[in-house]
C-alpha cells in the first residue's frame, strides 16, 4: 500500500503517544477507485453496477518490515455496468461513508466492463511499515 491516511496516522499517534484509545475496525472494506484518494481521502470510489466494498481480513506477520497481507481472496460481484478504469484500491472501516485507512495505487490499472468480475487472490494486497 502507498500509505495510511492522515485520518489513521492521527488515530495511531493519539493512541500511542497521546494516551487517547483507539478501537480498531473488527471489519476492513477495500473500495475501489478511478481517480486515487490521498493521505486526505478524497478520490473516486466506483459506484453504481452492483459495486458494493468487499471485506478482507489480514495476518499480519514479520518484523522490519511487518506486513499484513490479505489472507483470502477479494472477489467484487459481477458489474452490471461499466465501473470505468480502475486505478487504486483503498482500505475503509465502513461498507459506506466511514474512514479511509490506507491505500495505493494498483501496479496495472484495470477497465472494468459490464459482465466483469475483479478479484484480488489471496495475499494480493500487502500493507507494509517499514
């Protein structure tokens, strides 16, 4: 992944250095873009065509760096409609609306057509700290 948004970056110094808990998600959403978010969010999530976010759980693992990689397989609904050019990925902590937590831009963008299913395989999505 690229990074963690400014929105996690703040969750995580509060938490560690400011004493202020932070509750992390008990479910991660990876959304789909066709403009890229930022540190700030933004970006263009798809929608419409039977986009909906899928759920992902991670293993995290190692140490310098640690990485935590998705442990199965991300499969999106097949599109009912053209999603356009998917660009980058991004890790939420709701099923809409919520809070981007990190992202990155795919290696190889991907157009999405009617009919198409995208689907990341397991271990396809690594969130490093290094």
């Amino acid at each position: 992944m690229a990074g963690f948004s400014d929105y996690l970056e703040d969750k995580v110094l509060d938490h560690v250095f400011g004493g202020v808990a932070y509750t992390a998600p008990t479910t991660h959403y990876v959304a789909l873009y066709t403009v890229a978010p930022t540190d700030t969010g933004g970006g263009t999530e798809v929608t419409g065509g039977a986009y909906a976010r899928q759920t992902s759980t991670f293993t995290v693992s190692g140490t310098n760096p640690t990485t935590a990689t998705s442990a199965a397989a991300v499969e999106y609904p097949t599109a009912t409609a053209d999603y356009g050019t998917v660009v980058a990925v991004g890790i939420m902590d709701a099923l809409t609306s919520g809070n981007l937590l990190a992202y990155a831009n795919l290696d190889t963008s991907k157009v999405v057509s009617n009919g198409d299913v995208f689907r990341f395989d397991a271990g396809d999505l690594d969130i490093t700290l290094a």
